[in-house]
C-alpha cells in the first residue's frame, strides 16, 4: 500500500486539482460565456483523456488477470467511451458551432454507463461475501433519491424542452441511480476496510457524477444551461476523482512487485 505520507501527498494534490478546476472555470464565466465554453471543452477533454491514459496503463499491467483485471477492462471501456462523447461535445460546439445537445455525444455518454456497472460488479465480485441485504436494501433506497426528483422534474410542469430531450436529460440520473447502487456499497465496504482507496475515489467520482446530472437536466429543463455551467464543474470533478483513483492504484501497483501480483490482484486493501 502507499505509505501515509504518499497518501496524503495524493489527497492534497487532488484537493488542489479540484479547487483550480472549479475557481478556473468560475474565474472563465466572468470573462463571458464563449470564453468559458472554450475553456470548459478544454478541460473536459483533457481529464477525460488523462482518465483514458491512466486506465490503459492499468489495464496493460493487469492485462486480464483475475476479477479486477477484467473490472479494469470495463472501466478503460468507460474512459473512451466519454472520452469519445466529450471530444464529440466540443467539435459539435467549437468547430461547428452547433447545439451539442442532443447529439451522437449522447449515444458514447449512455454507452459509458453499462461499461461502468461492469467495472463495479467485477471490483465488487471478490468481496461479495461481505455484502449483507441491509447493505443492499440501503444502497438501493438512497440511489431511489436520485431518481426520483428527476423523474418528477420530467413530469411536473411542462419543461421547455422536445420530449426527446427530456427523456434523454432525464434518463442520465437514472442511469447514475443505477450505478449508484454498487457504488454505495462499495463506500460502506470501504469504510470497514474491505476495499481500498482507489474505490472510494471512483464511488465518489460517480456521486459527482449524480449531482452534475441532477444540475445538467434542471438546466436544459429551465433552459439556463450553458457550457461551464455550475453543473458542469461537478461533472468534470468526477472524472478528476476516477483519474485519481486510477493513479491511485497503478501507483499501489508499480510499489507492490511483479512477484505478488497474482494475490494482490483479488485483495486489494
């Protein structure tokens, strides 16, 4: 594992990632909204690529070996995947200046989202023995509040939006309730110990990944969303905090030695 002091190295540095991207983009807004459109695209791009490059190391080292191994393929799926979605968002946007929203950004958006429910039942499968029926039922009726307010919001005063739009606005808190499930109980496992802090970084990511998509639908529905919208500095915090907690774990990996991995590969602490 890392030594105290790494860990805290790391927690540090992304607190100061964090605070830099938000007070960036907040810092943009001020300038006008073409500025901070720009600005909010190029930070997109650059954490999701940064998550695609951090998960491909991890999924060369731990080519298919074990449970994690095939998780870690799920979640290089997931990191092109949006990859893909954000690159396409910004092209839409600064290249052809037209509405991204909706557009065939969408389709790598949701594509992400069964790929990440691979990732999390995969990293989940070697400590599935620990997961008790509370534990489910809980996780099961928390994620239930992220959905709701959401499907409300589509059926309660007319949103200014087509319906297919508000479908596809709505259907990605839904989709975040879903994934959401596994991801509260990883975080009860990780706070008995069962699981490792790279896991907490990922389950927090998609908390922020909730909340963003929560901001993002009342926005389209209220018709005030804009490129480096407050939601939007959420967002990008969750693909800080998978990136994170990929770097995280190819650190564990690198310090830990070729000659272990086959047991640290099922038990990671």
């Amino acid at each position: 594992m890392l030594s105290l002091s790494k860990k805290n190295e790391l927690e540090k540095l992304l607190l100061i990632t964090i605070v830099c991207t938000g007070f960036t983009i907040l810092v943009s807004t001020m300038l006008g909204k073409e500025v901070v459109k720009q600005v909010t695209d190029v930070m997109y791009i650059i954490t999701t690529a940064a998550f695609v490059i951090l998960s491909t190391i991890l999924v060369l080292r731990f080519k298919k070996t074990g449970d994690h191994g095939k998780a870690w393929l799920f979640l290089l799926g997931t990191s092109v995947s949006w990859f893909i979605a954000e690159t396409t968002w910004t092209v839409y946007e600064l290249v052809y200046d037209k509405n991204p929203f909706p557009s065939i950004a969408d389709v790598f958006y949701i594509s992400g989202y069964p790929l990440m429910l691979g990732f999390l039942m995969y990293y989940l499968k070697p400590v599935r023995k620990a997961i008790t029926k509370k534990m489910m039922l809980s996780a099961i009726m928390i994620s239930a509040t992220i959905a709701i307010p959401s499907i409300y919001m589509a059926y309660s005063p007319e949103p200014d939006v087509t319906v297919f739009e508000n479908v596809l606005a709505t259907s990605y808190p839904i989709l975040d309730s879903i994934i959401f499930i596994p991801a509260i109980i990883g975080i009860a496992l990780f706070f008995r110990g069962e699981v490792n802090f790279t896991w907490s970084l990922i389950c927090t990511g998609i908390l922020c990944f909730a909340i963003g998509d929560i901001g993002f639908q009342y926005a389209t529905f209220t018709n005030t969303y804009y490129t480096g919208h407050p939601a939007d500095i959420v967002l990008m915090w969750s693909y800080i905090l998978f990136s994170f907690g990929v770097y995280d774990h190819v650190r564990i990996f690198r310090k830990s030695g070729h000659q272990t991995k086959n047991k640290q590969l099922d038990n990671w602490r």
